[in-house]
C-alpha cells in the first residue's frame, strides 16, 4: 500500500499542471493554503544589503 503525500500535488513548481489536469482542484487548494501553519514570525526584516544596490 502506498500513500500518497499531498503536499506535492500543491508543488508550486507543478500546480498549474495539475490543476489543468484535474489532479488537484482549486477548492482543495485553497482548503490546503489555510491549513498551512502561520509563519509571519519567521520573516526576516533586515534591510539589504549596500552591495546589491551598487552593482
């Protein structure tokens, strides 16, 4: 028996893919979107860098 794991069918690299195939429908993704923990904390706000703006 194998199972299946869901977070590659919402792969952002494929989603289109699938939505257009039927693997994954909109609906459930959204309903996968909210089911996603929230990690506003994780972001980092340090300003970029001088280097990048120089090139």
């Amino acid at each position: 028996m194998t199972t299946r794991d869901d977070h590659k069918d919402y792969d952002v690299r494929t989603l289109e893919r699938k939505l257009r195939k039927g693997v994954v429908n909109k609906k459930d993704y959204e309903k996968y979107l909210k089911s996603l923990p929230d990690a506003t904390d994780k972001i980092d706000t340090a300003p970029p860098d001088k280097e990048d703006d120089e090139g």
